[in-house]
C-alpha cells in the first residue's frame, strides 16, 4: 500500500534526525558514566533533564499539534505560522528571565548539590527549544523532512563534540578549575546550550525570520485548540520525566536515592533502540494521518500502520532484552546493577507508543478533551504508583508505575474509541506472527537459564528468520515495494 510506505519512509528520513542525534547522544553515556564514577552525580544530571523534559511540554503550549491542525484547515498558513512563531518567542523570553532572576532560590531549594549556573544555563537551553518548535514543525508540515534531519543531526554533532572535549581533551585539573565551585557535570550542561544556539541559528536561516505579525483570534483559536493537550502533554509527562523526580524525593536517604536515580536514567538509556524507532514514527505520523484524514483508504492504512508498529515494538523489545549481557558494556561498571528495570521500560515504552497511534480518534475529531482524560487518569496512577512501590521496591517501583499507567491509558482509549470507526487492527498473518515470536520467547528463556550468552545468539538468529518471514508474508521487498 502506497500510503502506508510513504508513511515508513517519512518515519525512515525523520528517524535520521532522531536515530543519529539519539545514537550519538547515546555515545555520550557510556562516556559519562565512564567519566562520572560516582552514579549520583549521573543522578543530579537525569533530574534536571527531568525537569527540563516538563518545561518543554509547558513552554509550547501544545501548539505543535495544533499548528498542524489549523495549517491543514486554513488556507493563510503563513499567518498562522508567525501568529504561533512569536507568541512562543515572547513567552520563551520571559520564562528565561524569570529563571535567571530565581536561580539562587530554585538551586538552593534542589540542594547543596545544585548551582544557579545549572539553573540559568539549562534555562536557555530550554527557551531555545520552546522558540525552534514551531519553525521545526512547518519543516514537518512543509514535507522537508532531509531539511529537518539535517539541522537535528548538525546540532547534536556541536553537542557530542563538545562534550568529548570538555571530558576527553580538556585535562581534568584543568576542567575542574575553568568555573570555581561548579561540578565538572556543568559542561553537560554548557554543550547543550551552545548546541542550542548554533541549531537556532541555522533554523532561522533555513526557515527565514517571519515579519512581526499575530493574529489574536487566531491565536485564541489555535490555543483553544491546544491547550487540552497542553495539559494532557503536562499530565503525559508525569509517566515520562516525574518518575526520575519521585525517585528522589520518596527514596529518605537523599545520597542514595540520587545514587540509585543514576542508575536508573543509565539504565532506562539501554532501551534507546525501541526509543528512537517510536520517536521516528511520532515525527511522520502526526501530519501523515492529519493530511489523509479525508482518504477513503484512512482507516485501511491506520490499520496496517497500527499492525506494523505493534510487530516492530516486539521485535525491538525481544533483541535488546535478552542482548542486554552485551548491551551492559554500553555503562560504566558502577551503573550495571538493576538492569533488569530495562525490560520493564520496554514494555512501557512499548505501550506509549500504541497510546499515540489510539489518540488519532481523538485528535482528528477535534475531541481533544478525551486526551485530556486519558493522560489525567494516567498520570493520576503514576503517582499514586508512585507513592506506593518506590519505597518499597525502589527504581523498579518507578518502572512499574509508568508500565501499568500506560496499560490503562491504552485499555480506555480503545475501548471508548473503538466504535468511532477511526481505530482499527489489521490481523491478516497476525495470529502467526504472534506464535512464532512466543515460541521465540519461551524457547530462548528456557535456554538463557542455562547459558545467557547461547540465548542471546538463538534470539539474534531467530530474529532474523522472524524478520523474513514477515516480509515474505508481507510480499515486502528491500527496496520497500510490494510484489
């Protein structure tokens, strides 16, 4: 199906600004975790990014999505774009000051272990972020999806370069004394802002800078649009980045509860395959499906789509699994206990995944209330969870918490979806893709009980043969025609 290919070799192209960023961002944990001995100091690092991971969905409003919806509805586009572009600009500019003017106050009540140039710094980072969105989303819009990636990857290369020299050239003495007082985990920090910059810059180029101009009804329409899911994406990110908070705050011991954070954010990190392939699908999908939303063969290719996606989420999730006693060597010696938290991170992330492909009912009715719901009840669980199983179980309690939460948000979004006629599952060859991979599975955990290494290679190869068929039955050639 035409259509369905397009949508994979859109997320193929968009996974080029998410798999080479995210794979070589994925080389910068093994160089800090080597680097970082102590996991606390890792820990104070995925905290932060925690909190930056909150900010990002507060300072865009939720107008990403609606700028997709109101550009493929209205015919002015262009006033659309500036209308979103400089709102976000102004509201970027006035969160970066107000964090300028309450670092010491927001570092001080983190901890000693914080420093207001974290805060300041990792400010601008954010605010940069909140002000290239809206210019990265009509490169989406616009099908410049080369473009997109280009940019993405030049950034991430200014990143990764920098930290390998602020943590590989740089001799530690001097590192240490470049910033008095500042831990040597700041540059973390620094590389970012600086990458952040340079990507502004080139997107501003690329894009070109809008003439000054809003529309206020427009922007009071977009944003009644929008702001559900500026909530809904506020309550989403509890199951994503609050996880890595609660661990801090539930766990008495503050030394070890950052100790144990560090191992936990390490660890989810080993599941960056499953990651980046969801990322890659989120970035085609959202505008594929919104522009043939009125296809008569919608609901055939949502179908399809659905099928494939749930197929490579089990396939990715089966690999990295049981590889993980070679995956291991990805961190530093110091972060390796409680690796199996990464399987359970896999399945969540897993049902993340199908949780957007299901909110397409929602979104493409314009009943984005129903998000709203969804990621309340969610997030609301996640707490709950939270407060229960962190001090009990620790990280694995964090991990639970985001699996189940993601459960039910799916199990409600199809069961209150499912008679919209917008939610379908193609299940042709679906009953034998599912027992070849269970036999995989209860075959190669009776094997890794005797020998994990002779399980790893079985997997590996059965993979293979699983993957073959799978084309084969699919009539999927390499070069991504059907026969």
């Amino acid at each position: 199906m035409s259509s369905v290919r397009s949508l994979y070799k859109d997320s193929f192209i968009y996974g080029l600004s998410t798999v080479v960023p995210k794979l070589l961002n994925y080389l910068l944990v093994p160089l800090h975790t080597y680097i970082f001995k102590n996991p606390q100091q890792y820990g104070i690092v995925n905290e932060l990014y925690a909190y930056l991971t909150f900010l990002l969905i507060l300072m865009t409003f939720g107008l990403e999505t609606g700028y997709f919806r109101f550009v493929n509805k209205h015919k002015n586009s262009e006033n659309i774009y500036t209308t979103v572009f400089y709102f976000l600009v102004i509201t970027s500019v006035a969160f970066f000051l107000f964090f300028c003017f309450s670092a010491n106050s927001i570092a001080s009540s983190l901890g000693s272990l914080y420093h207001p140039l974290y805060i300041t710094t990792l400010a601008g980072v954010i605010s940069l972020d909140a002000m290239m969105a809206i210019p990265f989303a009509k490169l989406r819009n616009d099908n410049r999806p080369i473009l997109f990636s280009f940019l993405k990857i030049i950034g991430v290369v200014v990143n990764v370069l920098l930290n390998i020299i602020f943590y590989l050239v740089i001799p530690r003495k001097v590192l240490i004394g470049l910033i008095p007082g500042v831990d040597i985990i700041y540059y973390i920090f620094l590389s970012n802002l600086v990458q952040n910059v340079v990507l502004f810059l080139l997107v501003m180029i690329f894009t070109g800078l809008p003439k000054i101009r809003i529309k206020v009804d427009t922007l009071k329409e977009i944003l009644k649009y929008s702001l559900p899911l500026l909530v809904a994406g506020l309550a989403g990110t509890t199951n994503e980045a609050f996880d890595r908070i609660f661990i801090k705050y539930l766990i008495p011991d503050t030394d070890k509860a950052l100790y144990l954070l560090g191992i936990y954010g390490a660890n989810v990190k080993l599941g960056v395959i499953l990651v980046l392939f969801t990322q890659m699908y989120r970035f085609a999908a959202e505008p594929f499906f919104f522009k043939i939303n009125n296809n008569e063969e919608h609901n055939k290719v949502y179908g399809k789509s659905l099928k494939y996606f749930i197929l490579f989420c089990v396939t990715i999730s089966i690999l990295i699994s049981f590889n993980l006693p070679i995956l291991k060597y990805f961190i530093g010696s110091n972060y390796r206990n409680h690796m199996s938290v990464v399987i359970i991170m896999l399945v969540a992330n897993s049902l993340s995944g199908i949780f957007f492909n299901l909110s397409f009912w929602y979104k493409l009715t314009d009943k984005t209330m129903y998000g709203l719901k969804y990621v309340l009840i969610g997030a609301g669980s996640t707490i709950i969870l939270n407060f229960i199983l962190i001090p009990l179980i620790n990280i694995y309690g964090a991990a639970l918490s985001r699996l189940v939460s993601y459960a039910i948000m799916v199990a409600i979004s199809y069961y209150e979806g499912r008679n919209t006629g917008l939610i379908s599952l193609e299940k042709k060859n679906l009953k034998k893709y599912a027992l070849i991979l269970g036999s995989i599975v209860l075959i190669s955990v009776l094997v890794y009980l005797l020998n994990p290494i002779l399980a790893m290679v079985f997997v590996d190869l059965s993979m293979v043969y699983f993957v073959l068929t799978f084309m084969k039955s699919e009539k999927i050639k390499l070069n991504g025609s059907k026969s």
